[in-house]
C-alpha cells in the first residue's frame, strides 16, 4: 500500500484552459482489451471524443471541482442520513456483497478481491430494480442530479488501496457523498491527479476520474461512499457527441457483461433473503 504524508490541499483551479493534462492511458496498468473489431472501433472513436470534450467542456477541467459549480449537490448532501439509513440496512448483508471486480471484470485490473464491494442501484442504462426498492429515498434523491448515468454505494474494505489508474471515459464526472467515514480520517483518502481529498460524513466531493486516481483505506473499518457518475456539462458538437456514445455504451462487452453478472448477482442474493424468510 502507497504511503502517503497529510498536505494540505492545494487551492482548487477555476474552470479555465490551464487545468492539468489528461493522461489517455495509467502506466503499470493493463489496457482492458477486447478482441472485437466493432468494439476496437468504438474506442477509437471514445479516443477522438475525449479530446473534444476537453476543448468543449462548460466546467473547465479541474482534478477536483468546486462544489459552487453544481449547485444541486448541496441538496445531495442536505440529505444524507436518510442515504445512510438505507446503507445500514444494505450493510446487514455485508459479506454477501460481490466485489467491483465479480460484477465488472475489466475492474480486475486494479482489484481483484472483496476489499472493494459495490451495491448497484443503476449503470450506463440498466437499473438493478430489486437494489431501487430497497433503497428508495437514495433513489428518489438521486434523481435530482442532471444527467444521472450510475448510481451505487462503494463500500472499501479495511486496508483495501485501489491503485492509481483512470477511468475508462471523460464524458462524464464523479461525486463521492461521504456516508460511512472512519476515523482517523487522515488514514484514507482518495488522490486526484495531485490533489488529495479526504472523505467527510454528509460531504460530497466532485472529481474528474479521468485523471489518474487512487483511494486507500488504512484503518481497521469500512468506508463508504454514495458513487455517482453524471454526463459532464458541455458544449456542441461535443455535447451531442457525448450522449450517442454514452447510449452506444450500452451495447458494447464492457456493460453487457456487467449488466447480466449483476442480475446473476441479484437473483441469487434475493432468493437467498426469501428462503430465509420462508423457513
């Protein structure tokens, strides 16, 4: 696990040109291949993309943003509690959670254990329902975010590091809402490119994970987060291009594979709940 010493955080970059640059690729971390032409085409069309939403984007580029410039999340944070009272009860059946990597295979490349779980409510156009009705007030919460594409809680096991790596697209960017956060504090954390930021209950942090990223938990209990991808606000051609891609997405390995090991994942964990109900 990285060692990391406690700076302070270096002073947020407003929205301009001279944001720091995106790495198209993290070294020391395997590419996640496919072998399908279609799907080799795709990425090169993702790649095309990419660059285009950086010259077009409506928020500049920053690591990590200033939350004044989404002025919804104060909403998101005003609600909190009753998020985490329905990760409470999620968490009932904690070990029976599956690992990122069990639901999304290419996840394999950064982790490869349960030290880092998921509980899914929506991704990329599929919806886990059974996950919704479970949770309704996160749902229903959630649904004040524009442009709202994943939601989940992310749950890192003690002494779980994700390390450094990017995420597989910059048309969209993500919040953390600090849910379950131990302390000490200064034992966990997540770095954004050069910024470090670390977790606080009921505070949410934007970020671009695009830029190289890794998170650690150092102490000797669960952290968790309410995760949230939303489409990244920006400006014609690129705004067009971003929503066919991110609808296109759908079809591609990548969130098919996910989508039918999420819902092998649920018809299990729910017939599970009912025999026990049943007995």
């Amino acid at each position: 696990m990285s060692s990391f010493a406690d700076p302070q955080l270096p002073a947020r970059p407003a929205p301009t040109d001279q944001s720091p640059a995106q790495q198209f690729g993290t070294a020391g971390i395997a590419a996640m291949h496919r072998p399908s032409i279609i799907t080799r085409l795709f990425m090169a069309v993702v790649a095309f993309v990419e660059r285009l939403n950086l010259s077009h984007s409506k928020v500049g580029n920053p690591p990590i943003y200033d939350k004044a410039v989404f002025p919804w999340a104060q909403s998101i944070e005003r609600d909190w509690r009753a998020i985490r009272a329905e990760l409470d009860r999620v968490l009932i059946r904690q070990s029976e959670l599956p690992g990122f990597h069990e639901l999304s295979p290419d996840v394999a490349t950064i982790s490869q254990d349960k030290g880092w779980k998921s509980f899914l409510l929506c991704g990329y156009g599929f919806h886990a329902q059974a996950n919704i009705e479970r949770c309704p007030e996160t749902w229903r919460i959630c649904q004040s975010i524009p442009g709202l594409t994943t939601v989940m809680f992310s749950i890192l096991e003690p002494g779980k590091h994700l390390p450094a790596h990017r995420g597989p697209y910059n048309g969209v960017l993500r919040l953390h809402l600090g849910l379950i956060v131990p302390e000490p504090r200064e034992q966990l954390g997540i770095r954004v490119d050069k910024e470090i930021y670390r977790w606080k209950e009921g505070e949410a942090v934007i970020f671009d994970d695009a830029y190289e990223h890794e998170a650690w938990n150092k102490t000797d209990k669960t952290r968790v987060v309410l995760f949230v991808d939303f489409i990244k606000p920006l400006r014609f051609p690129a705004n067009v291009l971003n929503w066919l891609l991110l609808h296109l997405a759908v079809f591609t390995p990548f969130i098919r594979e996910g989508a039918d090991n999420q819902k092998a994942w649920e018809k299990r964990f729910y017939a599970e709940a009912e025999a026990l109900r049943n007995r």
